[in-house]
C-alpha cells in the first residue's frame, strides 16, 4: 500500500499517565505495528518515560520496519520549536504525524495531525495572556499547514472548520475505539470486592474517570453529589469515586470536598493502572460524567462495554457519541445532574435499558477501525 515510505508518529504522549492523549497514542500505534503496511515507521517517543509493556511487545513482533527514538524534548516548549524541529529534519521521514496540535511551526515537509479538539482555547481562564496566544497560533499553524486533519467527533469537525477557516473536506473524523478485550463485563464478585477496598473503597459508588481540569465540571458533580447525600433516603449509602492522576485542580477539588463537608464520602485513588481500571468500572453501582466540553468522550464507552449504567452530561460530542445508550442531565445545572444520579440509582428499569444499550453502543467502537481509517489518510497525503 505505502511502497516502503518512512513514516514518523509523534508519540510522545505515549506514556500511560497522558490520559485521552495516550490511550488514542497507545492504540493507534498497536494497531499499526499489528497489520502489514510496508510502512518504515518512526516512532517518536519521550526517553524519560516508561513504555507500556504491551506497546513493547507490539514493537517487537510487527512485521513493518519500526524503529524507536527516544527525546526528552516535551510539549508546549521553546525546545519543541528548535530542538524538536532539528530532530524531524534529521529523521527525513516521508509524512509526520503528529497525534495532538503541537508541532515544529517551521517544519516544512507533509505532516498530518490529530486536533481532538478545542478544549485548550474555550477553557484558558487562568492561562497566562502569552500562552494563550502561542497556543491559538500553533493550533492554526497546524490546521492551515497540515495536508490533512484527524479529529475524533463530528462536532469537533464542525468546531475546527468554523475557528479556524478549514474546509471540511480536510478534515476527516476517525472516531476512537474500545479495547474490547480489556474491557467487558466481569461476574467474579470478589475480585471486584478485593480492587475496590485497595483503593479504599468500601460502600456502593459512584465512579468518574477523566482528567482534574475546569471543563471536567466536577465542582458541580460535587454539590450535586452531596444534594443526595443531604437526603434521608440516600445518606451515607454511596461514595463518589474520582479516578485521575492528580494535578494542580486536585488541590481546589479537594478543599471544595471539605467544605462541603464530603469527606470519607468522596474518594481519590488517583491515578489506577491498566488493569485495575476495567475492574474498577465494573464494580461501580453507577458511571457518571458531567464535562462542559469533550471532544469524544472515551471512559464513559469503556464504562458502557463493561456493562456499567452510563449518565452523562448532554453537552458537545457526548450525544453523537454515545447516542440513546446514555441518560443525559444539563451539565450546568446542579438539579439536573442531582436527579440524573438518584435516577440512574434506583431506577432498575432505566438501569436494565442502560446497560442493554450500553453493551451494544460500545461495540460501535474499535480502534482497529480508527487505524485503517487513519492509513486512508495517509495513503491520500502520499498519493498527492
């Protein structure tokens, strides 16, 4: 198909701990280095980073060429635009591809890129005035300059098109995928009971999975959490379980928990490994996710294939994601994600429907779809 044409992927993002970023990293390049493309691929990755171990078996036993460079060179860097530049240069690859907006400004020869959405630019309150600026000037560069753009949503495609002046015949929507094969429902109770009290979970819960970050809108998750909690009926019978690495946000969450006066009723794990994550949806009583703002929205699909009741927030791409197979609340208004909860609670016929169509929502998504899809892209950029 690609007659041996070299190929890079920036895949620094790679590591476990980036989040969306790295899942659609991960199982992208697994994808990839699964199939036989002729391709010479070039993967960029960060030498101070741990490689997930099944990323390394896919590397070695792919049948294209692969080759591995290592650089400490990190995003949103002078350093990306010099060093990062000089090192692309060298590599001479015959189409880059850059899995987020950041990019070299200067680098000249085809690349694509993979924009999941403008996240960065409509939730900047805090940001400082001059990176604001570089972000909205490189994210411009990237969808001016690129051959071609990857998004992850019909509403991100719309979005990118209208902010940035692009056609939208260069854009192209390759939806993200589930690993079905790590996550799907799992019946052995106590395997479920043994995960959930490592991260000192100990009543029925709630569960969140996703960043800390102001779009994640989980203040108003919080008060409405605690609406129930106020309640006679439900006082004291449900945790709210937030799963995500902590970062700056995690110290204004976690005074917000205090004076609401949540404490011991609201957990933070942190950030769980791989294999810990499906077990962890799976013992959830309930899956919630309350964002202003996504692209895509993968937890709430993973949630979904493991056979977890799924409300979320009815804003942006969560609708055309996860269609009917979801019970939507206005993310904005507390009320309105109070009552979504306590119906997706108690309601055992909402909750039947739920899962039902959850179960089928999520084989909707396969990332083994996403990289041929990608490849078309490519082969159209190459073709030119």
């Amino acid at each position: 198909m690609f007659k041996n044409k070299k190929i890079a992927i920036d895949a620094r993002f790679l590591a476990g701990h980036h989040g969306g970023f790295a899942r659609y990293s991960q199982e992208l390049i697994k994808s990839f280095l699964s199939l036989k493309n002729d391709v010479r691929w070039v993967l960029i990755v960060r030498d101070d980073e741990k490689l997930p171990e099944e990323v390394k078996q896919v590397i070695n036993g792919a049948s294209d060429d692969v080759e591995v460079i290592g650089t400490t060179i990190t995003h949103y860097t002078w350093q990306e635009q010099t060093e990062f530049l000089k090192l692309l240069n060298s590599i001479d690859a015959d189409l880059v591809h850059f899995l987020s907006f950041n990019h070299p400004v200067l680098y000249k020869k085809p690349f694509v890129v993979t924009i999941h959405d403008l996240t960065l630019g409509q939730f900047s309150q805090g940001t400082p005035w001059l990176k604001r600026k570089m972000y909205d000037f490189i994210m411009r560069r990237a969808a001016e300059k690129s051959q071609y753009i990857f998004t992850v949503s019909e509403f991100s495609r719309l979005e990118i098109a209208r902010h940035y002046s692009v056609s939208l015949s260069k854009i192209n929507v390759t939806y993200n995928g589930i690993d079905h094969n790590r996550f799907f429902p799992i019946s052995n109770t106590r395997k479920l009971q043994q995960v959930a009290r490592q991260y000192r979970i100990s009543d029925q819960f709630i569960l969140y999975v996703g960043q800390w970050a102001d779009h994640k809108n989980l203040p108003r998750l919080l008060e409405a959490f605690k609406m129930i909690n106020d309640t006679l009926e439900h006082r004291n019978k449900y945790q709210l379980v937030l799963v995500g690495k902590p970062r700056h946000y995690y110290e204004k969450i976690n005074n917000y928990v205090k004076e609401l006066g949540l404490q011991g009723r609201v957990v933070f794990p942190g950030f769980v490994e791989d294999e810990d994550l499906p077990i962890l949806y799976n013992a959830a009583r309930l899956f919630v996710f309350p964002s202003l703002l996504e692209g895509f929205g993968i937890p709430p699909l993973e949630a979904m294939a493991c056979g977890v009741p799924v409300i979320s927030s009815n804003a942006s791409s969560l609708p055309e994601v996860l269609g009917d197979a979801a019970h939507y609340f206005e993310p904005e208004k507390v009320e309105s994600i109070a009552r979504a909860l306590v119906d997706g609670l108690i309601s055992s016929r909402l909750r039947e429907r739920l899962v039902s169509r959850g179960l089928k929502q999520a084989q909707k998504y396969d990332w083994q779809e996403t990289a041929f899809k990608t490849l078309r892209g490519y082969e159209k950029v190459l073709k030119k």
